[in-house]
C-alpha cells in the first residue's frame, strides 16, 4: 500500500498515471497547496523541498521500516524500479527512458510551468517573461515531435518518460501552443489520453480539481516563498 501526497496538477497526475498503470493499491492523501498543507510540519518531515507529490511505501521491498520519496521524477523511477515495469529491460532502453524524463524534469515541467506563471499568475503582464517562456515551451514541443517521428512512444516503449510529459503537454491551450502544429507529438497526446489508466487518474484528482480559483492569499503561499518565509510556517 502506497499513500500518496497529492494534489491534481500536472507533477500529481504523474505519479497516479503510474500507480493507475501497474494496478498498485494506493490512498491520496490531499495536500492542498493554495491553503498551505505543503508547509505542514508533518509534510515537510518526508518532503523538505515543500513540494508534492511525495509517497510513502509501507511495504518496501527491503521488507524494511516504510520508505519516503520526494519529487515526482524520483517517485516514478522508484516505483519502477520497485515493480520493474515502464523503465525497459537491459541498460540501453532504461538509459533512453532515464533521459527523457530527466528531459521533462529540467526541461519541459519548469519552462511551461514559468509559461503557466507568468500568462495566468503574475500580477502584471511582462511582455518579455511571457514570449520568453511562451517560445520555449514551443521549443520543447518541437524537441518532443521530431522525438515521436516514426515512434509510439518516447522512449521507443511505453515508459514512465511517457508519463512524466503528458501531464505538462494537457494544459497545452494555456501554454498558448497548437497542437496541430505538431503532429507526432499530436498522436501520442490523443494514445494517452485514451488509455484507461490515464482516464482513470484524472477521475481521481477531478473532485480536489474543482476547488475555487487561486485566491490573492494563495497566490501568495505558492509565488511568494522564501528560505526565511518557508521556515516560518513550519516551525
């Protein structure tokens, strides 16, 4: 049994797609990060960075005292490991699935999430941040189309790099791209959201994602955090 610390944005989705796939047995436990649950003491004793998703494995494969995994790369390839699916057999294919979502955790998640910050969040417009990311994103679907020509999937298998950039490549109209610009990367977006699994990890975060808009006082937990700030609200 797994718990899940969890909340429906795109680095959440991941780690349910995964959890979903292989048929792991699994409890959310919300983390309602415009409200402050991040900052929680008991949170931040298994996540220090603040962020979620995190999990804790009560049946580790050591047989051991359960284990705690932060940052939603590092959940998927744990979970991986654990199970030994979606990361490829031998050293070769594991590699390419290894760089593809390392790929999505340098790349992908933080440009389109600045993307996401500065066109929908940022209290005045900044014409500069705002084509600045807006083109990136746009670079990195090109990077991830010319990727998936001649290719189902990224890493050649379905593969956790698969689930770690279909989340981020979902709010795609917000990230003020056109997906028909991109017909590879166009392909596999319409293969994962028609799989089952993918459905049903995002019925499981569809009733926490009808929370209300952001609030000003949200707005500030989220954008506002300092090392100072941060210490405040877990003491």
């Amino acid at each position: 049994m797994f718990d899940l610390h969890y909340w429906p944005t795109p680095n959440g989705h991941k780690i349910t797609i995964f959890l979903e796939e292989a048929g792991l047995p699994y409890e959310i436990k919300p983390v309602d990060i415009s409200a402050g649950d991040q900052f929680k003491p008991e949170f931040l004793a298994f996540s220090p960075n603040n962020r979620m998703p995190a999990i804790i494995d009560r049946a580790p494969a050591d047989g051991g005292a359960p284990i705690t995994v932060f940052e939603s790369g590092a959940i998927l390839v744990y979970l991986a490991e654990k199970t030994g699916r979606y990361i490829g057999d031998g050293l070769r294919r594991r590699k390419t699935a290894l760089e593809w979502v390392f790929w999505q955790m340098g790349g992908l998640g933080p440009m389109a999430g600045q993307n996401h910050h500065f066109v929908q969040y940022a209290p005045e417009r900044i014409p500069y941040a705002i084509e600045r990311y807006v083109n990136e994103t746009n670079r990195l679907y090109g990077v991830l189309d010319r990727r998936l020509d001649g290719r189902d999937w990224i890493a050649g298998h379905y593969s956790i790099a698969d689930m770690a950039s279909y989340p981020w490549i979902v709010p795609w109209k917000r990230q003020q791209q056109d997906l028909d610009q991109f017909p590879n990367l166009k392909r596999w977006f319409e293969a994962m959201r028609a799989r089952p699994a993918v459905v049903r990890a995002y019925e499981k975060g569809a009733a926490l994602a009808q929370r209300p808009a952001v609030t000003e006082e949200g707005k500030k937990l989220l954008f506002g955090q300092t090392a100072t700030s941060t210490a405040t609200k877990s003491d």
